[in-house]
C-alpha cells in the first residue's frame, strides 16, 4: 500500500479500516465497485440492504471525506466521492491489523486459528505474544482455571423466617 494512502492520525485521519463504523464500512462496500459515486450513487446502492435517509448516506462519505478514507469533489453542484484504498488494499490493512493485535504478528497462528487447530500452551516465561496474549499493555485475561488459590468466602446461611 503506498504511503501516501495510508491514513494517520496526525492528518486526523484513523490508522486502520478496522476503525470505521459499520455504517461507514458499508458505504465504502457500496463505493468500491462503482470506483466513483455521487451520494445518490450510495444511497441507491444501499437501499436494498440496508435503507438509510438520503442525508444519513451524505453524513458518512462527509466524515469518510473528512477521515481520508475517500476523497471528493465537486461536480455541478453535487459531490463525487472515490475510496482512496482499493478495497483489496483495505483488507490487507485490516487483516495486518488482525494479525498485529490478536496474533501476535504470526500469519501461522492466524491461519491455525482458522483451520480450528488449538494452539500449543507456551509456558509461563514465554512473551506475551507467545502465550496468546494480544498486547503486552493489556492484563491477561483471568479463566476459571486461572483463579487464585484462597477459596471464596463462605456465603452465609440463610435465615429461614425469611422464606
């Protein structure tokens, strides 16, 4: 993808695809295989699937606009909007992004996770990427297995002139 189609957030612009709203994505879904539309070009093109007012449609291309995500210009007295990223090069940044955050930048472990293959445990001294963790900013994620030794404190026992 070239640098300069890339999104930052120094332009204000989001880094990732994987950012836009589902409507958002939509209309960018809409916009790909028409290469250039007019708002009324999304609108219609929406309708079918998912019907929105016309004003909702212009709303969002203003805001993709305004995120870098497409670019317009006026035609008449109407705007034209074309997607600055093909959509083969938005899923390639949005599955880098998967990988990134949720495999631990291993293809591997994505394409295991697809064919349904359990990972291998990594052992406690393993980098966080290697135990499965997304990050190493976030906590771990505690499992029932995972609880700490001390049991729960003992409920107390019911007072029967309540029942």
């Amino acid at each position: 993808m070239p640098a300069a189609a890339k999104p930052g957030k120094a332009n204000g612009h989001r880094r990732a695809i994987l950012d836009l709203a589902p409507l958002e994505l939509d209309c960018l879904n809409a916009l790909w295989p028409l290469g250039e539309a007019s708002v009324r070009d999304i609108h219609g093109a929406l309708q079918p699937v998912r019907p929105r007012a016309y004003t909702t449609i212009m709303t969002i291309l203003d805001r993709l606009a305004q995120k870098g995500v497409v670019e317009r210009r006026k035609q008449g007295r109407a705007w034209r909007y074309r997607p600055v990223l093909s959509a083969d090069e938005a899923r390639e940044g949005a599955l880098e992004q998967i990988v990134i955050h949720y495999f631990g930048g291993s293809r591997e472990a994505l394409l295991r996770h697809l064919r349904g293959e359990r990972p291998e445990p990594a052992p406690r001294n393993a980098p966080p990427a290697a135990r499965g963790e997304a990050s190493p900013r976030r906590a771990p994620r505690r499992h029932a297995a995972q609880t700490p030794a001390e049991p729960p404190p003992p409920e107390p026992p019911i007072d029967p002139t309540l029942l």
